[in-house]
C-alpha cells in the first residue's frame, strides 16, 4: 500500500492509472469498500488501519481492477472469523460475475473446500493430487491429502489382513465387496481410514469407553477408547454423554478407505 494515500485513493489507484476521472473512481470504488467494509475509513491513511483494514485494502485494490486472473497468496489470514467467511463469498461471487481464473494459496482447508472449483494439495513443492473439492474430500490419492482435509481429521487404522479380511485388534473392520475385491488385487499391508462424521456411536457395534465429549455447536466431538486405540467421532447436536460412559461405535462399510501402508497411496474409496 502507498502510505501517503488514503484509502480510496489505494483502492482506486490502478484506474487512476488508466485515466478515469476522479468522480468516475470514486463511483466503482465506493461499493468494492462497502463489500470489504471500509466504507468509514476512505480517508484515513494506512498507517492509521488495523492489519485485516490494511489487507482489505489491498484486495480492494485487486478487484476494483477486475483482471483476468487473479492471485490471491493468503489474503485473509489477518481477517477475525465473521469476516473471513464474508470475504469468501465475495471472492467467490467476484470468480463467478468475471469469468475468469483465481489462484487461491492458502493453509487453511476450510477456504480451499469453501472457494475452489478445484483443488492442488501440495506438499514440499510436488503436488499429491489435483481434483475437486469433492474428489478430494472423498477419494483422497494419498493419506497426506485425506488427513489434510476435514476437520477433525480422518482417523487412520493400521489393520492385519486375514484373507479377504481385515481386523483392527482381534475386532473385524467392515469391508464391502469393493473392498475385498480390492484386497484381491492389492497384495500389500493396507491402513484404514475412516472420517469422525461416519463414526456412529449405537447400540451395535464395537464397545468403546468415553473420554471427553467437545460440544461446538451443531456437532459434538466424542472421544472414545477402544480395542483398536482411539477414536474421534462427530455426531450431530448436542450429545450428552459424560467421560466414562459405555458405548458401541460402528460405521458403514461403503464409508471405508483403504490406503497402502508402504506407499500411503489410496487402494480403495
């Protein structure tokens, strides 16, 4: 940002550039500023903003432009909560009314999932996989991608094969017939995996002993001790079940994940 200028004028300064009036700048950036609330600081300097005002600004900058591709390199990292989430929809109207291509680098996956029409999972500069939010949430290629996404994350099992099926512990893992029929093929030692939200504590299943239960509104964490270790489920609403309490956990074969242990390479989702 330039320190000498207000905040309209860093907002506006690239149709400075091209020309336009100063009524003409004015008119496109004051709904970009109302989008980014800063509609009450256009005439203050930057040194007078706060750290998430100041990245504001400088997105501002880059959507009053409307170019043809966009670079964003973790534009809301300084932004609280509430914001954040807005600022998502912004960019991603602003994705859809241009047309064009954004390159989102973030950290943080709620953003990639929130905002992406796809997805490159990169790790130490190579990338894992490249898909869509759902290819990547649902057939993660590698146990780097699943256990990136999703939050808590995938619970990963180390399993012993015995024929076509695989325990956890002296407990039996249930496998459909995509899963045998893949145990068939694949020779290997296999980890399983399986995500909080397709844990189910019922009344049939694998007995397993409550640690802690972690309300957050619409889902409660629940944190179980069992035969095969432990386990993060999340169950929706408010579960009320106190730290010690007897329950059974159990899950839907087509829920399962099948990763190769050498490789951590996906065998089956």
């Amino acid at each position: 940002l330039y320190p000498h200028m207000t905040v309209e004028e860093n907002i506006g300064f690239a149709l400075r550039l091209k020309g336009l009036s100063r009524e003409a700048i004015h008119r496109k950036v004051v709904p970009v500023a109302s989008a980014l609330e800063l509609s009450h600081v256009l005439d203050r300097r930057p040194a007078q903003l706060s750290g998430g005002q100041q990245q504001r600004v400088a997105i501002g900058r880059a959507i009053i432009r409307e170019p043809k591709v966009f670079l964003f390199d973790e534009p809301f990292s300084n932004l609280d909560a509430a914001l954040r989430i807005k600022m998502r929809g912004e960019v991603k109207e602003l994705h859809s009314r241009l047309n064009g291509t954004s390159v989102f680098v973030t950290h943080d996956q709620e953003e990639a999932m929130s905002i992406s029409d796809r997805i490159a999972v990169m790790r130490q500069g190579v990338i894992e996989q490249v898909g869509t939010p759902e290819d990547i949430y649902a057939r993660p290629a590698t146990t780097y991608v699943a256990t990136f996404i999703g939050s808590p994350q995938v619970e990963i099992l180390k399993a012993r094969r015995e024929g076509d099926q695989l325990n956890v512990g002296a407990l039996p893992v249930p496998t459909g017939e995509a899963a045998r029929q893949a145990l068939a093929r694949h020779t290997g030692e296999v980890d399983v995996a399986i995500r909080p939200e397709h844990i189910r504590l019922e009344g049939e299943g694998t007995p397993a002993r409550v640690r802690l239960t972690q309300p957050i509104g619409p889902a409660t964490l629940v944190t179980v001790d069992w035969e095969g270790g432990t386990l993060n489920a999340r169950v929706p609403g408010l579960a009320k079940l106190a730290a010690g309490a007897q329950v059974r956990i159990a899950f839907d074969p087509a829920d399962v994940m099948l990763f190769d242990r050498a490789t951590g390479r996906l065998v089956l989702a």
